[in-house]
C-alpha cells in the first residue's frame, strides 16, 4: 500500500513563520524520503487523523468527497478537466475512448450531486497544429484555429452530456489562412462554443465559483505566438471579481488557463517553454506575468489553479504543488491558499511522456479532491490528493499516493533556486568583483547568483537563465550552451566613481552622467570570459537579461517566405549549382542593430554579414 504525505497546506495571511510545513516532497537527492507517514503536521505537532471510507477513498473530515451523502451537500460538485485536446479529425479513435470514460464519471456524478453541479471545462489547444487534410481547397492549411476546428471541438465537447467551459490556449487562434486577424479568430472561436466573453464564470455550487481566462493574442504577440497571453481587460475583470468574492465571506474559485502562472512551482520543459518565452501567462511582459500569483498570494478565495499547456502526465509528484515546500528545502514561496495542478492530454499522440490522463475535480462543504482519471486504465479513477477546508483561509493537504513516474530525478526536471541553497553564490549584489564560477562552465555546472539591481541569472544544463527575482522561476534564455562551454563568469562594478564628460565621440555628449540620479542600485557587468577573451553580456532595455528571440509566427512565416524566394533569386542570377547551394549563400538581416556607438555606421553583424566581416565592427 502506497505511503501518504501530508502537508499543512496554507498559513496565517500575517505570519510567514506559522508556515505550513511539508515534508521533504521535492528533494532531488532522497527517492526514500519524499512522503511522510500517516501523520497531519499542524503548526509542528503531529497527530494521527487521516481515515479512508469502506471504498478505500481518503476521506474530507471524515466524509469521502464523493459519499452518498455529498447529494445533501449544496457545496458538492464534480467538474472533469480536459488538458490539451489537438483534436486530428483523422485520429479519433482515443477521443472516443477518453469520452466513455468521461461520460461515466459524469453520470455517477449527477446521482450524488445534482445535474446542476456537474460541468466538464476544457483547457484549449483544441486542434492539431498541422494540415489534417480537412480542406482540399488548401493543402497547407493548418488545422487548429479555422472553423471547421471549432466546429468539431464544439461537437466533441457538447456530446458528454454535460454544460462544458472551454478556453483558449496558444493554438486556438491559429486560423491565420482563413482569419486575417485575431479579433476575427477570436469571435469565431466565442461563436463555435456559445460563449459571449473569452474568460468564463460559473458557480458550480454553493458559494464556488469555476473561473477560466482564455488567450486573445496570437498574430499581433510581440514576441512568439505561443505565449498564452491574457489581455488586460480579463485581468481587470479577474481582479475585480476576486475582490467582490473575498475568502471571509466563504467564496471558494477555481481557476482554469492554458498555462500556468509564474510562481506556481509545476513541473516545466526547460528546452522549449521556457527557453522560447512561452512558459508562463503573460510570460514576456515582467508585470503581467508576476500579476497572477500577486493576485493568489492577496486572495485567499481562490482554492485551486488547473492548467495544461505542457502535454506532461500527471504521475510527477510536482504535477500538483501546494502553497509551500518543507522549510529545509527552502523559504516559504508564498503560493496564498491555492494548490496547482497540471493537466495531462487524452490522445497518445500528442503526450510527451507516454500519459493519457484527464483531471477530475471533486468538492464538498469540507474540502476537494484532484483526481486522475488514466485512459490508457480503462479509466481509472485514482486519488491524487486531498484537501480539507479547516476555515476559510487554511486548509490541510494529503498526497494520495507516490510518485508513480519513471526516472522521476532526471526526467523533465527543471532546477529551480531557492534561497541559501547549496548552487547559491552570495557576494554578486554587494561586492565590487566576484567569480561566479571558479571552474570552466560544463553541462553539470549549477550555480545562481543575485545582482545588485535583484535581478536573478543562473548556470543550468550548460545555460544562462534568468529567473523572476520574487518566484525564482525560470523566465528564459541569456546565453545558450554554444557560448558557455569551457568559459566563466564573473560580476564586476561598472559604474563611475565621478561623472566625466565625453566630448569626443560623436552622439556621446554627457552620456556617462545619463541617468545617475534614477536607480539606486550600482551597476554592474555580467562578464563571460576565457583565454581568447571577454563577453559582455548587456541587459534589454528594460533591465531584463533573458533574449526574447522567438518572435511571432506570421512575422517568422513571412521572413521565411522572403528568404525562399531570395533562394530563387540566387539560382536565377548567381554562379550557383543546386538548391542547397543558393540556401548556404542566402543571408537574412535583422534590427535593431546595437553597438556601444553614437552614430549609426553599419548594419552589419560580425560573423554573419560578409560586409561586417570586412569592416570589424563591434555588434552586441
């Protein structure tokens, strides 16, 4: 029989020191020590109180969240949460699969709770980012985003009978052949699925509010398309609600988005969400991204958080984190009083793990259960955790079982920092030179270090990351593999000890005095050296490090056409033999262009551009 872990899963709003205390869950060094015993830990005593029903279910306070009794309970409810659906209208054989076990549960559901307490919400990314064959007038039409997409998700979604919610994810927009816009897109995605506004609210029971915010962008992202982007007028609308809906008046809200909110702590893909900026909501903007655990930590109401995104399974102990981890491991993240948990995919074809698993979400007056329900299991129904109200800002959590992935250590595992731990390196925020990595970078080197402006970069898997220097969470790349290997970085003061004027560089008049007087914090230079030489590696604009380099898909799409047809040029008019000739001599350039200089002298990029080549120039 597996073991149980139990977490005290939120604490005194006032007092961070009451924390809620976990056992070591997450450690990446101990396979034996991850789960507690049978024990609850409250504010540091422990006692003996778990118990499970004649079913073997663990039980809320006594009572299984799903008892006979739950029908008498006007806070009872059962929601099933579809991750990432991808629907391939020629592949639909383990939709029709996962549908029969839903529609299963769902029956079963309505004689304990009440037809009106049951609801089925999908996560988005509906349809499959490939032509599927479904337009003959277009063979290379995607087909996610277009109408016929959202015509058959509708259907497929409508037919479990059962009200269903859906929101958008990063793909439902990509109707880009027959959409030339995304308020376009977006309307028909509302009309297809009945919906008036993108984001939805429904109380699902007494005083229990399902709430979902749904992606508008996709052609007009500033950086890539992918980024799961909610508009700030569903945030002014989320923010408004949460606050008409405080948790001392007994709200509980549930929360459904595509991805996941920085700060949540769920297990991620280093290698191309994070790396590509589309890791998180509102991933490239640092305001909007850090909003919505500001918005968990201020409001207590809301309970849980589902999100997708990842195709990952739900087996990883960190597919559902609660609001803190075991005080050994690190500090108290501030996660306010609501667990996270990650959504799996039902078809096989789209997992990136092997799992086909949907969620299954069931309340009571004392508490939920997050559940998975395996469709590879003839689906099964397994407990994955347990939570119990014990007021109306506190709750106790159970892990209902082990880890039950496969090279759980190594297996998409991202290192995330935390404070004081042993990859730390203190002195880079306050010391006028520190090396930060005394030995050559290798693919094993971990390292992290805090600058003095409380921007936060670190070392991992042979790259520069930077991380939000309130979660910790990885935000994105600085400086890939290729650069790094066998190199070192050091932090240096770089800021004048007195104001000189230059006055003989063009454009350069004063600028050493520019901007003394409006940041506090000493400046410094993040150096990337060896034998042949020094990198400086320069912030963005806005004071960030990490590269926004993925730009948005129509953008990328049009560039590729340019160079295909400069392809054709070179072979219609240069010394050329083949086609792959033509690509090795064909060169794209980009801007903006960013020198240390004050007149702008070329567009060339050294390496790149034969002409930058030629004349030397200096291009960060």
């Amino acid at each position: 029989m597996s073991t149980l872990a139990v977490v005290l899963l939120s604490l005194l709003a006032a007092t961070p020191s009451a924390a809620f205390v976990q056992p070591a869950l997450f450690s990446p060094t101990s396979a034996t020590a991850r789960f507690a015993s049978k024990k609850e830990v409250t504010n540091g005593e422990v006692t003996n109180t778990k118990k499970k029903d004649a079913n073997g279910e663990v039980a809320v306070n006594g009572n299984a969240a799903t008892n006979g009794e739950a029908s008498k309970d006007p806070y009872s409810f059962i929601v099933p949460i579809l991750g990432d659906l991808h629907i391939d209208p020629r592949k639909m054989e383990d939709y029709s699969i996962g549908r029969e076990h839903v529609k299963s549960i769902i029956k079963d559901a309505k004689s304990k709770v009440g037809n009106d307490n049951v609801a089925l919400v999908s996560l988005g990314d509906l349809g499959e980012s490939k032509n599927c064959d479904h337009n003959p007038d277009n063979p290379f039409e995607l087909f996610a985003g277009t109408s016929k997409c959202h015509t058959i998700a509708a259907d497929f979604l409508g037919s479990f009978d059962v009200p269903y919610e859906v929101i958008g994810g990063n793909h439902d927009l990509e109707g880009i052949d027959e959409f030339d816009s995304d308020a376009r897109n977006l309307r028909n995605f509302l009309k297809c699925h009945g919906k008036e506004t993108p984001q939805f609210c429904r109380e699902i029971a007494e005083k229990t509010l399902l709430v979902g915010l749904c992606s508008t962008i996709f052609r007009e992202a500033t950086y890539t398309s992918h980024e799961v982007i909610i508009d700030d007028e569903q945030i002014r609308w989320f923010e408004d609600l949460l606050k008409s809906r405080p948790a001392e008046d007994g709200w509980k809200i549930f929360v459904f988005s595509h991805a996941p909110p920085n700060g949540s702590g769920i297990r991620i893909i280093q290698e191309n969400h994070v790396v590509n900026g589309c890791c998180w909501l509102n991933h490239s903007s640092e305001k909007n991204c850090r909003k919505f655990i500001e918005l968990v930590r201020e409001h207590r109401c809301i309970k849980g958080w589902f999100s997708g995104h990842f195709h990952l399974g739900q087996d990883y102990q960190d597919s559902i984190t609660f609001p803190t981890i075991d005080p050994s491991e690190g500090p108290y993240p501030n996660r306010g009083s609501c667990v996270f948990a990650q959504t799996s995919v039902m078809r096989a074809g789209t997992s990136r793990d092997g799992r086909q698993q949907s969620r299954l979400l069931r309340g009571t007056k004392d508490g939920f259960e997050i559940c998975t329900i395996d469709h590879k299991n003839d689906g099964k129904v397994r407990v994955d955790a347990t939570i119990t109200y014990r007021d109306d800002n506190h709750e106790v959590g159970v892990y209902a079982h082990e880890d039950e992935a496969y090279e759980h250590d190594n297996y998409f595992k991202v290192y995330q920092p935390q404070v004081d731990d042993h990859a730390y390196v203190c002195g880079a925020e306050d010391e006028e030179l520190c090396m930060l990595t005394p030995d050559p970078i290798t693919d094993e080197t971990v390292a992290w270090w805090k600058l003095s402006c409380g921007r936060v970069l670190g070392i991992v898997n042979g790259m520069m990351l930077e991380f939000d220097k309130s979660t910790l969470a990885p935000l994105g790349l600085v400086m890939s593999p290729d650069e790094l290997a066998g190199k070192q970085v050091a932090i240096i003061d770089s800021g004048l000890e007195e104001c000189m004027i230059n006055f003989e560089e063009d454009g350069m008049d004063g600028a050493d005095c520019a901007d003394t007087e409006q940041d506090d914090s000493r400046e410094q230079a993040v150096l990337v050296f060896d034998d042949d030489g020094v990198t400086v590696v320069q912030p963005n604009d806005d004071g960030s490090y990490w590269r926004k380099i993925v730009r948005n898909k129509i953008a990328r799409m049009k560039e590729r056409r340019r160079e295909k047809a400069a392809v054709e040029f070179a072979q219609m008019f240069l010394p050329v033999r083949t086609e792959e000739e033509a690509k090795q001599k064909t060169l794209s350039t980009w801007g903006p262009y960013t020198t240390t200089s004050g007149v702008a002298k070329s567009t060339g990029v050294e390496g790149i551009t034969k002409k930058a080549k030629e004349l030397n120039v200096y291009s960060s």
